[in-house]
C-alpha cells in the first residue's frame, strides 16, 4: 500500500517535521507539507476552485492508499493549516461528489507532536469521526512530543510502534 505523510504545521521545519522524518526513517512513505499549498478556508460558494486544494487531493486520492495526517498540538487541537485542509473536504462532499466517494475503502492514520508527554484526550476525535465519516479505516494514532534538540527515546518508541501498526494494514 502506498502511504503519505501529511504534515500542516506552522513551521515546515519545526517539530513536527522531525518526528515526521523519524517515522519516515521506519516507514516506507512519501510526504507533504501542506505549507508549501496554497489552500483557502471552505467557501460555501465554492469561489476557491482555483486554488491548490482540487489538485492536490485528487493526486492523493489517485496515488495513495494511506494518509498519515501530522500535526502539532496547537490550543488542544490539529493546527489551523491541517484543519482547513479538513474543511476542505467538504468540497468532495458536497461537490466534487466523485472525489468523495474515492475516500472510501483508504486508510488513515494520525500523528500528533505536543511540548510534554501529557496527551489530550480529545485530540485524535476529529481524525477517527472524519474517517468514519468517509468510510476510511482508522488504523490509529500516536502522541509525540519534542522538548529539547533531540527526540526522546520514549517517542522513537512509540514511532516504531506506529510504524509496525501501519505496516500490519499491508
Ligand atoms: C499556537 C500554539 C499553541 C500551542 N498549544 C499547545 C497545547 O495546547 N498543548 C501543548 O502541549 N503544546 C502546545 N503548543 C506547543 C506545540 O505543540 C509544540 O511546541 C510543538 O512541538 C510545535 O510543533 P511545530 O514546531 O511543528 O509547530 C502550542 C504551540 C503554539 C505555537
């Protein structure tokens, strides 16, 4: 199965990304930053047709079967950039009901890098309702963290754990 690594944060090149590339060391998969996209908020007028989103998701949505959606913990909650490219698939929905349709049957799967270990219970909600909702397979979800320069062994732990779990979908 093909897998990606989707990564929106505020910085290309912050934490989130390092613990992005530790799990690509594990996993055999690409990745993007949605950062590098320019994708405007849900219109419900549709008035953003020409922007990177339409592109983009039908590359995803043709490539591969497995999305990994990374974010930073940003107020509780996925950062603003993962979270409009979520609203945004409402134009699948809604619209490009074709598209939509193609999520069904591809998996998804969640990573999050926070400042501690302490994890918010709620976080990964959105992500296993949105797959549910899409009639994606959630595979599961793993909280990161970063605190100093280096990754903390707990977290290349945890990484590996995640990287087997996704592997056993083959
Ligand atoms: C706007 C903002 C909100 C944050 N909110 C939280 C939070 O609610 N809980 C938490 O543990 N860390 C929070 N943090 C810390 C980040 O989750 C943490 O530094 C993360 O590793 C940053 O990843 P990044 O470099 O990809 O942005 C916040 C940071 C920012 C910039």
């Amino acid at each position: 199965m093909k897998k990606i690594i989707i990564q929106g944060s505020s910085r290309s090149k912050g934490n989130t990304f390092d613990i992005t590339q530790a799990l690509k060391e594990k996993l055999d998969c690409d990745y993007i930053d949605l950062s590098t996209k320019n994708i405007q908020l849900f219109d419900y007028e549709f008035k953003n047709q020409e922007d990177d989103f339409l592109p983009l998701i039908k590359e995803l949505l043709e490539n591969y079967d497995v999305f990994i959606f990374a974010s930073p913990v940003y107020w509780y909650t996925m950062s603003a950039t993962l979270k409009i490219f979520f609203d945004r698939f409402t134009d699948c929905v809604l619209k490009e009901k074709e598209l939509g349709r193609k999520f069904e049957g591809k998996h998804m799967a969640a990573l999050c890098c926070g400042s501690s270990e302490d994890e918010i219970d709620s976080y990964f909600i959105p992500f296993r309702e949105s797959a549910k909702y899409l009639k994606m397979n959630y595979i599961g979800d793993v909280h990161t963290w970063k605190d100093s320069d280096e990754i903390d062994e707990k977290v290349i732990h945890k990484l590996q754990f995640f990287s087997n779990l996704i592997e056993s979908q083959n």
